[in-house]
C-alpha cells in the first residue's frame, strides 16, 4: 500500500503538469501532438466536446480491450493515470492563463511541460492509456511492431490535426512538440547522460584494468569475450568514468596498448559507489 500511495502521488503530480501543459500552451494554439489527447483536441475543436472527458472517453474502450488482451499489465495505474488526466484538463482549464499565442514558443514550452509530466508518470509506473495502449493492441492483432504501429498512430493524428485545423503548418509545429515531449520524459525515465561506459578488448587487460584503478580510481570488471573469426578467448575490461575522465581514459589506454578496440557509451542513471546513490531506485 505504501509503494501505491507513492506512485499514486508521482503519476498525480505528472499528470497534472501534463494538464498546465496542455491548457496553457497546446489546447489554445491548436497543437494537437499525436496520441488520444491529440486527438481530443482535434474533437474539441471540430465539435465543443471538452478534451478532459473525450480524452477519457476514448480510453476507457481501449483500456478494457487492453485488460482483456493483456491482463494485469494494464492495471489499476494505469487507469488511474488515464482518469487523472483527463479530470485534470478540464478541471484546470478555467484557471490555468494562456502564456503565449505564438505558435513555436508554445510547442517548446508545451512540449517540455508534457514531457516531463508524462516522464513522473511514466517513472512512477502509471500511463495515461493512449496511444501507446492502442499500438500495443494492433501489434498484438497485427504483428506490426509497436513502434511502428504507435509512429504510424501519431502520424495520423497529427496529420488530421492539420487537415481538420486547415493549416498545415500546425501539423509541422505538433511534430516538433511530439520530439520535444519524448526526449524530456527519456531524460525523466533514464537520467540525464551522466557517465561514460568504456568497453576496452585489449591484449593487456590486467596493465589496463590497474592503471584505471591506479590512475583515475575507477573501479574495472572483467568480462570473458571470444572472437567471433578467431575464436580466441580473451578478458573484456568494463569501466564506467564521469565524462570529464573520457580523455584521460583514452590516452591511458592508448599509451599501453595502441591496438585496444574501444566502444565509448553514454550511460544513464549510473548508480552506486562513486556515482548516484543506489536509494534512487
């Protein structure tokens, strides 16, 4: 129960923003993002219907093919989610002020607000159904990958956004806002890039592994690799550094063996001794 009321708080708190950033920014400018509250905008528009209550009421089905589908996997937070959403728009709505009219400023600002409510909730191990509910169904029924399926999804709302609105160009706009709203909530989800991963097969992996220890304090561990044309059995040394140690790193292992083949990648969320706290998780 405790676990719940924390995620039950986290998914709220998201959702809300997601709603300032809905009111303040998109609903006004015709910014109709992809996904079912992209596509309640469309409605709202097109018909008065208030965006909160069609958001919901296009979910709901979605939802309980989902539930019975997939079962528990689309559970209790997630229709939490998808109800606190839609409350909250329209709930918001008559206080919430219209910061700008112009459209670009809107889509960025917009597109960030919503990114990072949708990353809390997302974090927090809610969604708000939608969109990405609806892919995993037609990946299910079809075959489709869901990736596809939700990039096809999004395209055709946004492309009826701009046919319904009569201006194309709010089309343009809710794409840059849909990429805008997908890199903040994988900043949220994962952590900003805050380390280095080195990968280093060498034909001196003791030398190299010690002067990392030696040198930069970092701590190694060593993999077994066999080559795939050699077939020759070797120790893989694995390190992670802050990204002001790439350089040192580089030079350290290029100064003992030249002919190391090193793979450097961008390491999220990096818990433990001499970075984060492993009490995040």
């Amino acid at each position: 129960m405790k676990r719940w009321m924390r995620d039950a708080c986290g998914i709220t708190v998201g959702a809300l923003l997601s709603a300032v950033a809905l009111n303040m920014f998109l609903i006004p400018n015709k910014i109709a993002a992809g996904g079912i509250t992209g596509l309640a905008i469309v409605f709202h528009y097109l018909f008065g219907v208030p965006v909160g209550m069609t958001s919901l009421a296009l979910n709901i089905p979605l939802f309980l093919i989902g539930v019975k589908m997939f079962g528990k996997r689309y559970g209790l937070n997630t229709l939490f989610g998808a109800v606190v959403l839609s409350f909250a728009i329209d709930g918001l709505a008559p206080f919430v002020p219209v910061l700008t009219n112009d459209t670009l400023l809107s889509c960025l600002y917009g597109g960030v607000l919503d990114g990072l409510g949708l990353g809390l909730v997302f974090k927090f191990n809610g969604t708000t159904a939608g969109t990405d509910l609806g892919a995993a169904i037609i990946n299910k029924l079809t075959g489709i990958s869901v990736g596809q399926a939700l990039l096809g999804v999004d395209f055709f709302v946004i492309t009826l956004a701009g046919f319904a609105f009569g201006k194309s160009e709010l089309s343009l706009y809710a794409l840059i806002t849909l990429v805008v709203a997908t890199q903040i909530l994988d900043l949220v989800q994962e952590g900003r890039s805050s380390a280095r991963a080195f990968i280093i097969m060498t034909s001196c992996p003791d030398a190299v592994g010690t002067a990392i220890m030696d040198e930069l304090g970092r701590g190694v561990t060593y993999l077994s690799g066999r080559g795939g044309y050699t077939g020759e059995v070797r120790e893989v040394v694995f390190c992670v550094v802050s990204p002001t140690e790439v350089s040192r790193m580089k030079e350290l292992v290029h100064r003992l063996d030249e002919g190391a083949f090193v793979i450097v990648a961008n390491a999220h969320d990096v818990l433990g001794e001499g970075f984060g706290s492993i009490q995040k998780l």
